[in-house]
C-alpha cells in the first residue's frame, strides 16, 4: 500500500484532486472533518481542550464551543500551536487505524492543508502538493466562501507559501485551468504503481 499525501493552499482544489482519486478507488481521510469530529467525540482531546481552554470549551449540551476554539486558536502562533499539540496526535493515529482497515487498497491518501506544519508527513509515504496560481486562488476561494479578497489574503499569510510545499513535495499536480487533472493523476498513479 502506497499512503498518499494530499496538501495545497488554500484555493489550490485539494479537496477536488481528492475526490478525483475517490473517482479513481483511493481512499481519502480528509483531516479537517476528521479532527472536527475527533474534537467533539475523542476523550483525550475533550480533556486536553477542558485544560487548555476551561469548562467552557465544551457547551452544557456536551457539543464543542466553536467561537472560543476558534478566538483562541486564531489569537496567534503559540495559541495555534498549543490546540494543535492536543488534536495532530489524535488525528495521525486515527489516521494509521483507518489505514489498518484499508488494507487491501493499493492506495490511500491523506488530504491536508497543513500536511507539514502539522508533521502528517511522517505517516505518509509520498507528498503531492496540488498547485495553482494565487491569483486563481483567491478568485476560487472568494466564489466558494462568500467572502473578501482582504480576509483570503490573511488566511493564505497565516498558511505555508505553496512554493515552499512544492519544494518539500515528491510530486505537483498542476490545477491551473490549462492543464487537465486526469492525466496528471493518471500518470502520479501509474508511476506509484512501479515503485
């Protein structure tokens, strides 16, 4: 089994790369629902949370408080990395359970925007960063969100430069408008498929 990595920024069309593979039989875990509902179902991350953040990190119907997870977490890096010390090893080992199960699959992947910052790609075996051009970023994400251009460029500042994940990456897969998707996923699954 091939464990594929799944990253890109914000805009970039991960999520559309990934359901392109789930097309093709891959398996894909997607992180961000996954740690969100780890968040409200996991005990370990609940009493993390609870420590971290007090009583009131849970609301009295036991759902998570969003609006305080999200004000903390967001109020900067060092916060950022505290919520993220509780929830990344709950996740990656949620993540190597679900691979258990999959054990007949030739492929899995992983779809992540924070892959690296959140050390995910420790437990895969190949990185693919799907890249397209800020520009075309912004747009995509403004139409898919509702929302301005000034409050994407401040979520794209606070994630890694998409060249760095390109640099770090063992493939990209180019979602520019120009170059179709399906042969480029073809061929990444062809070439994993002979190693």
């Amino acid at each position: 089994m091939v464990r594929i990595g799944i990253t890109g920024g914000i805009g970039s069309g991960k999520s559309y790369v990934s359901r392109l593979l789930q097309e093709r039989g891959v398996p894909v875990y997607d992180t961000d629902s996954e740690a969100k509902r780890l968040m409200q179902a996991d005990a370990d991350i609940r009493q993390g949370l609870t420590g971290l953040l007090g009583e009131t990190a849970y609301q009295a119907d036991g759902t998570l408080n969003k609006p305080l997870v999200a004000g903390y977490l967001f109020a900067g890096p060092r916060h950022a990395a505290r919520i993220n010390a509780i929830v990344h090893p709950r996740v990656k080992a949620d993540f190597l359970r679900w691979v258990a199960k999959k054990a007949d699959c030739a492929f899995v992947a992983l779809e992540s925007a924070i892959l690296f910052e959140s050390g995910f790609e420790d437990i895969v075996d190949v990185v693919v960063t799907v890249y397209a051009p800020q520009e075309l970023r912004i747009c995509r994400a403004i139409e898919r969100d509702g929302t301005t251009e000034e409050k994407i460029r401040r979520r794209m500042a606070a994630q890694m430069d998409d060249e760095m994940k390109c640099r770090l990456s063992d493939y990209v897969i180019r979602n520019d408008g120009i170059e179709p998707l399906a042969p480029q996923l073809d061929d990444l699954l062809k070439t994993l498929e002979k190693s």
